[in-house]
C-alpha cells in the first residue's frame, strides 16, 4: 500500500499546471485590457476580442480534449509501466492533430463572417471580429500540436514543462501586445486590434518549439509513426470523440449565453466579454488541481489502487474548494477596480458590476465539476462525462435562460443559468465517483 499522496505532491503537478493554464487565458484577457482602452472603437473593439476569444476557446476546447485522451493512456501505461508500448501511439496523435489543425483553419476563416453573424455581431463589430480572427486561427495547427505535446507530458506526471512554455509565451505576448497595439512613434505603427492577433500568434510559435524541445530531450517519444497504425488510436479516437462531443455540448451554452448578450445591446456583450473571460481565468485557475486528478487517477488506474484515488478525491476537493474562497474573497475586496482594469466606459462597468458577484460565488461549485471532470477524464470515462453534459446544458442551462430572458433577466439570468449547468455537472459526478470507487474497493 502506498502512502497518501501529500498537499505538496498534489501541488507539484497542481501549480505548474495552473500558471500554465492561466498563461492561456491571459493570451486573452490581454487583448480585452489593452482594446478595451482604445482611444477610438473601444466598445466595438472589446466586443468583437470577447466574442472571437470565446468562439476560439469553445473550438480549442472541443479540440483540446485530445490531449485529455493521450494524457489518459500515456499515464495508465505510466502507472503500468508500460510505456514502451505506445511509442508510436504519441506521434500519430501529433500528425492527427496537425491535420485537424489545419482542416479547422481553412474552413473556420472561410466560414469566418457567417460564423460571428450568428453571434449577433454586426456592422463595425462583425468586421472587426473578421479580422481578428482571420488572424488568430492561424494559430491552429500550432496549438493543436502544443496541446497534444501538454497532454503527453501530464500523462508522464510532469506539468512543468508545460508551465514553462506557457508562461514564456504569455510573458511574450504582453509585450508584443502593448507595441504592436499601440505601435511605437515612428519606429512601428499602431496595429490596433490587428496587432492584438499577430502578438498572440508569434507567442503560440514560440511555445511550440518550446514545447518541442522538451518533448525530444525529456520524453521517450520521438516523431516515428511507424509502418502500422497503432492498436490503441481507435480507443484514443473513440475517447477523443466523446470529449469532442462533450465539449461540443458545453461551447453550445458559451455560443447561446453570448449570442443572448449581443442581442440586449453593445454594453451588454462587452460586460458579457469580460466577464466570461474572468470566468475562464478562474476556471483555467481551477483547472490546475483538475489536471493534477487527471494525470494521478490515471497513474491509480494503471496500479489499481483505489483506496488511494478516493482519498486524492477528498483531498484535492478540499483543497480546490479552500482556493477558490480565496480568489472569491481577494476578487471582492478589488471589485471596483478589476472592471477598470479591461474598460473605461461607465455604462459597460455598471453592467459588468451588477453581476459581477453571481460569477465570483458561483467559484467553489465550479471546482467541483472541474476536480471530477479531472478524474474521470484520467479514468478514460469519456461517455459519463458526455452525458453529464448534454443533460446538464439542454435541461438545466437553456430552459433557465429561455425562463431568464422571458421575465427580462437579461444578463443576471444568463449567469443564473451558468449556475444551474454547474452545478448540475458537479454533485452527481461526486456521487458516481465515491460510488464507483467504494465498488472497486470491494471486489478487490
């Protein structure tokens, strides 16, 4: 019997993971901040950052879920110590990726306008969604790779690598962002919003050779895909499918909060931006212990060690839960000042502030459904966490909004339909786990 895992070996995954998680969603909380302080178009300008950053995040968490299916098998054959048997496994994923990457950032841009017009976007804002996104979606095939690279890494418990290419990005991507959005007097010109996109496309490149790096000199995978399609790419692609459908599901409540917002006027979206993308951040925060879950009950998995898994369970819950009321509280305390941080304009702050507080208390029942997501995403459980999802979105979340909207609830009804979907994805992934577990247990 192996002894409890500890807070600090918990952390040692937990923290890489969310400064590398968080890294991500400064790429574009950095866009909102700085567009969001434009001399001309801000309000436009901010709008269309919060709808293409959250059309992006939606499609590159559909996407992303591979990484979550290789970071699966690579840490149950981890915790078998079998590694040696998915040496190929890895780099057909990579090429596999590549290609989607590329599929999704030709047909994506060519689809671009009619994509943000059923957003609600228009005029000024649907071009300047256009633009900006044709820009960002180069960034596909680079993300898709460093997303599948990530997941290889978690898989062989290390979040470290992953954290330094991705705060190094980050870091990139802020100064980039002030010169080419600003432009430097007579030496770059202001790029605006354009500038905006090519600052976060340089920072993917370079995260991806970063990414690179790490996984040749660190990892026993290469780049051989071998003569025979691997035995476990139909499992990989079966668990990719199910995550794929699964985050298909969540992106359609993202894509029908926001195309409510738009519809209630420009000050609407805009609060609506910043305040889904506050959720992001604390969710890609979150998501630190959640991916420490993954790759541990992964690693469980492969040692069938149950009694273990339950009690990481309780641990990594209690702990995610106590953080989350620390965010909360410190969010509270600078409640002012963070809506003035992505926008000057009073109507758009007002808004934002008068739902602000749903968002923050909303936090400890996220990091429930994160930590559980996290552990059955490493056991492999693509089809619970399908389902969980479709009920919770087409039961909970849309019949709240369609209510909401109904008696006028405007924005306070679609965060009251958010809080609803949590916690509908929560609590009976707890229960199934502890159940499931105490089975297990006993036929051992």
């Amino acid at each position: 019997m192996h002894e409890r895992i500890t807070f600090k070996q918990i952390n040692q995954l937990a923290i890489p993971a969310i400064l590398s998680g968080i890294s991500e969603s400064v790429i574009t909380l950095t866009d909102i901040a700085m567009v969001g302080h434009l001399e001309v178009h801000a309000i436009e300008s901010l709008a269309a950052v919060g709808l293409v950053g959250s059309f992006l995040s939606g499609l590159l968490w559909i996407l992303g879920q591979t990484k979550t299916s290789i970071s699966s098998l690579v840490s149950q054959h981890y915790g078998a110590k079998e590694l040696d048997k998915i040496k190929t496994l890895v780099p057909q994923a990579l090429l596999i990726n590549c290609i989607i990457g590329f599929m999704l950032l030709f047909t994506t841009v060519y689809f671009a306008f009619p994509i943000f017009k059923l957003y609600n976007a228009s005029n000024l804002i649907l071009s300047y969604c256009v633009d900006y996104y044709s820009i960002r979606a180069i960034g596909f095939p680079l993300t898709l790779i460093s997303l599948t690279l990530f997941g290889t890494f978690r898989g062989l418990q290390n979040t470290v690598w992953a954290m330094r290419c991705g705060v190094t990005a980050a870091v990139i991507h802020v100064i980039l962002n002030y010169i080419l959005i600003y432009g430097i007097n007579g030496v770059i010109p202001a790029l605006y919003l354009k500038g905006a996109a090519y600052s976060s496309l340089i920072a993917q490149a370079i995260m991806v050779i970063m990414a690179i790096y790490y996984y040749i000199k660190h990892t026993p995978f290469r780049f051989n895909i071998g003569t025979k399609i691997h035995p476990l790419i139909k499992p990989y692609l079966t668990l990719s499918f199910n995550f794929i459908l699964r985050t298909a599901t969540l992106n359609v409540a993202f894509f029908v909060a926001n195309s409510y917002a738009t519809g209630y006027g420009g000050k609407y979206i805009a609060a609506q931006s910043i305040l889904m993308n506050i959720w992001l951040f604390f969710s890609f925060f979150m998501d630190g212990y959640a991916g420490a879950g993954n790759a541990m009950a992964g690693r469980l998995i492969g040692e069938k060690n149950y009694n273990q898994l339950i009690l990481l369970s309780k641990d990594i819950s209690k702990y995610s839960v106590i953080i989350a009321g620390i965010l909360v509280f410190i969010s509270f305390i600078f409640y002012q000042p963070i809506g003035m941080l992505f926008n000057k304009n009073n109507e758009v702050l007002e808004v934002f502030k008068s739902v602000f507080w749903i968002v923050l208390l909303l936090q400890p029942i996220n990091t429930i459904a994160y930590i559980f997501d996290g552990f059955f995403k490493g056991m492999g459980d693509a089809k619970l966490l399908r389902n969980n999802l479709i009920i919770s979105t087409f039961l909970g979340f849309i019949p709240t909004l369609i209510i909401s909207d109904y008696f006028g609830l405007q924005l306070y009804g679609i965060w009251m339909a958010f809080g609803i979907w949590m916690f509908l994805r929560s609590f009976p992934l707890m229960y199934i786990f502890n159940q499931r577990m105490k089975e297990k247990i006993s036929i051992q």
